[in-house]
C-alpha cells in the first residue's frame, strides 16, 4: 500500500515564486542556446566586496550554533546602522536576523493573528505568504494612470470593512515592482491614519540604498515608531542575495518586544540561526566603511542608469510606465495596446507575458503577480541583469563607470547590447499590435 496522502490545502493556488520560476525556466531556455532578455528575476549582479569577501573567509572557522536572534555583536551593528541612516533610534535588543527579510515577512505575519492590506502592486511573496498562513489579504486599488500611486481612500474602504481588530499594512519604498518611493508627507498623513486606527505597518525598505536621487529616503518608523516594523538585508544593495541573510526592527514597546520574543520561538523552531560564518562577515558590512559605501553608492549609480535609460527608451517607443525612484524595476502598461492584443488573443498580462517570451525572448513577470489585476495589460521588467549575465559583465560596467565614462555612453549599444536589442524586441512588438489595427 503507498503512503496515505493528504496535502495540506494552505497550498491550494500557490505554485513556486514566480520570480524564482521565471529565472529557472530562462537558464533553461540559455541552456539550450535560446535567445532571451531576462528581465523576469531582480538580482544585483555586482562582485561582491573584497571586504566582505575576505570577511567571510576569516570566519569560516566559525562553526557553533549562534543565538537564535541572531550574533550580538551583528544585532548592535545593525542598530547603529540603521540608527545613523533612517535618522531614528533602534537598540540591538530591537533587532532580529534571519536568513532573508523574506523569513522575517513571514514570521511577522505568522505572529500576528492580523488582516494583512497590501498596496497594489506589491512584492510578489507577501500576497502568497499571507495564503499559506491562511490570512485574510486585501489588495488595495489602483489606477495605472495615477502610476499606480496608493490610495489612502481605497485604504480606508478595506479597514472599515475588515472585522479583525488587529491590522497589518505592508509598504515597500522603493517599491518592487514600481520603483516609487513615498514622500515624507504622504508617509506623515499613513502614520497618522495607522496610529489613528491602531494599524501595524511592516515597512520593507530593502531597496532603500538603491534610491536614484530625486526623492530622499524616508521611513515611516520616524512618524510611527511605536506600530512599524523596518525590514531590510544584504540582498539588494551589496549583491549578496545567497548570502540569506535579513534584518528586520521592532519596535521599541511592550508591544515590540512580546513580538519579538515569539519570532524568536519561530527562528530557534525553524531556522535557528543564519548560517554562523555569513552573520560574522555582515558584522563588516554595517561598520558604515567607506570603501563599502563607496561601493554602493556605485552599485546604486549603474543600477540608476540602467533603469532610467530602460524607462526613457520604453517611454519613446509608446509604452506607458512609471517612472522609477529607485530599484531596478518598471512596471510597464499595454492597455493602450488592448485592441491589438485582443486581437492577437491575448487578454491578460499572464498571456501577454507568455506571448513576449515565446515571440521575442523577453522574460518578464506579470502584473498579476503583484496583485495588479490581470486584465490590466501590466508587466514588471527587471533591468538588473541585461548585460550583466556573467560576472566579467559586472565587472566591465564597473570600470567604465569608474573612468568616468559618461552616461551616454555606458548606455550605448556597444555597452549595452542586450538592453538595446531588447527595446527593439518590444518596438517591433508594439508596431505588430499597430499593424493588426490597420
Ligand atoms: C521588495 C522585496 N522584499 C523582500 C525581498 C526578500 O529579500 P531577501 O529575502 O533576500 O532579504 C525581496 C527580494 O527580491 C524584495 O524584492
């Protein structure tokens, strides 16, 4: 008799992320010699730091169990950190490491018995880990004209309905997938409603070291302390996704700490501990080092290049996107295609994603994916990899942007020939959606 099998159906609709999907199914298409522009996976492709390199040979000794909260002397590093650079006071008993701010997402959602309301769109994870744990999840409207700012009246609407008293709001500035970040304002006006109407705010501000400059880097933890969570890590800004390692700030209450201490159940019952060798060498990469700064600083300046370049270019050739702050995303909208993509039987951003892949070797995500409705003609495209494929890739930007090479030609078809060839994959697309119409 075979095992009796019964599957839990907090899995019910949920296939495997898609951004790890994406990235799978275009290394197998690479393998088999196909042409694609990968623009479906978000990863910084920069080397990592000598520093942090060395750092983590120097401590591969380190080889014991580490507190489940993670090493004290990393938890006082990144309170420093973060104090200096989100212009608040964080304390190390404030902080938990884990591996990946993705583990600590979860775990907040699993420790609080609360309605989770995501603005739309949204990080692809929160929505699907909210399912597992078998929470209400309310997506909060927008409108791709307004570039999908989010809407506090909409907002309101969902909490007034919501009959759980305890309520988590989940913000991400820069936004993946957008790359908007909220203005200190706006942040203002969202504390006051929160603190009004006693709502938890988990602030993931992963990409806040990648912001392109026109707009500072605020966090809402400084108008609401008391009901903000502040996640971050090392993935984004130092290179180092497989590194797995996240960080995430309570806040500093009675409230926070009895938090706290039941995510620290959840780390010593799952995980443990990050890896002992990665949390000793992460100890360097919050010392606020000038060499490390420098580097991100550059890393942050490619990545602006890249991205607005990418954004200008769609924005010629008449795709409608929004404009970025930061990250290395643009969230793309076709519905003023629609016409000629009903025509070509695509009526969704899922078969529009497929059709782009299959037609012109452009993986992207669907906007579907972020909780964007998905008649809504939307895709996110990544430009982190173009033309930074294999590490010498990275490293030859790099130097170029070290000679002071101008922008102009960073991002010329010579340096570039990936992104180009992709810009003209999709004006040859938009021209076939122009001609059905003819
Ligand atoms: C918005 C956002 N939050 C969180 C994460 C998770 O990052 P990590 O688990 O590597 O810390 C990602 C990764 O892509 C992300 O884009």
């Amino acid at each position: 008799m075979k095992p009796n099998l019964k599957l839990s159906n907090a899995f019910d609709d949920l296939a495997p992320s898609s951004t790890l999907h994406i990235n799978e199914t275009v290394n197998a298409m690479w393998a088999k010699g196909q042409t694609v522009y990968h623009m479906g996976f978000g990863e910084s492709r920069f080397a990592v730091h000598p520093k942090l390199q060395q750092s983590l040979t120097q401590h591969a000794d380190k080889k014991s169990y580490l507190p489940a909260r993670g090493l004290p002397e990393l938890c006082t590093a990144v309170a420093e950190y973060y104090t200096h650079k989100l212009d608040c006071t964080f304390n190390a008993s404030q902080v938990i490491v884990a591996p990946g701010s993705k583990a600590i997402i979860y775990g907040l959602q699993m420790v609080l018995d609360a309605d989770v309301f995501l603005p739309t769109p949204s990080w692809v994870s929160y929505y699907p880990q909210a399912h597992l744990l078998g929470k209400s999840c309310r997506y909060i409207p927008s409108d791709p004209a307004l570039n999908y700012r989010f809407d506090m009246n909409a907002f309101d609407t969902l909490v007034q309905a919501s009959n759980n008293a305890c309520k988590l709001l989940i913000i991400n500035s820069p936004n993946n997938p957008t790359g908007q970040m909220y203005d200190a304002d706006f942040l203002q006006e969202l504390a006051s409603y929160c603190r009004e109407h006693g709502i938890w705010v988990l602030s993931d501000e992963i990409y806040f070291q990648v912001s392109h400059g026109q707009l500072p880097h605020v966090s809402i933890a400084q108008f609401y302390p008391e009901g903000t969570f502040v996640l971050g890590g090392l993935s984004k800004h130092l290179s180092i996704g497989g590194w797995r390692l996240g960080v995430g700030l309570m806040p500093d209450t009675d409230l926070g700490k009895a938090i706290m201490q039941k995510l620290v159940v959840l780390a010593s019952e799952v995980w443990s501990g990050v890896c002992a060798p990665v949390q000793y060498a992460a100890i360097q990469a919050y010392q606020r080092d000038p060499k490390i700064e420098k580097y991100v600083a550059d890393c942050c300046a490619l990545h602006r290049i890249r991205t607005q370049f990418f954004y200008a270019q769609l924005q010629e050739i008449g795709i409608r996107c929004t404009l970025p702050a930061g990250g290395f995303y643009v969230t793309a909208n076709f519905d003023s295609f629609a016409e000629g993509l009903t025509k070509l039987g695509i009526k969704c951003s899922q078969a529009l994603a497929q059709h782009l892949l299959q037609n012109y070797g452009i993986a992207t995500l669907p906007g579907k994916d972020f909780g964007i409705p998905a008649e809504n003609y939307s895709l996110r495209l990544s430009t982190s990899y173009l033309d930074l494929e294999m590490p010498e890739d990275a490293d030859r930007l790099m130097t170029l942007y070290h000679n002071e090479t101008q922008a102009s030609v960073i991002m010329n078809n010579k340096n570039h020939p990936n992104m180009h060839a992709a810009i003209a994959a999709f004006s040859a697309f938009t021209d076939t959606l122009l001609d059905t119409l003819k």
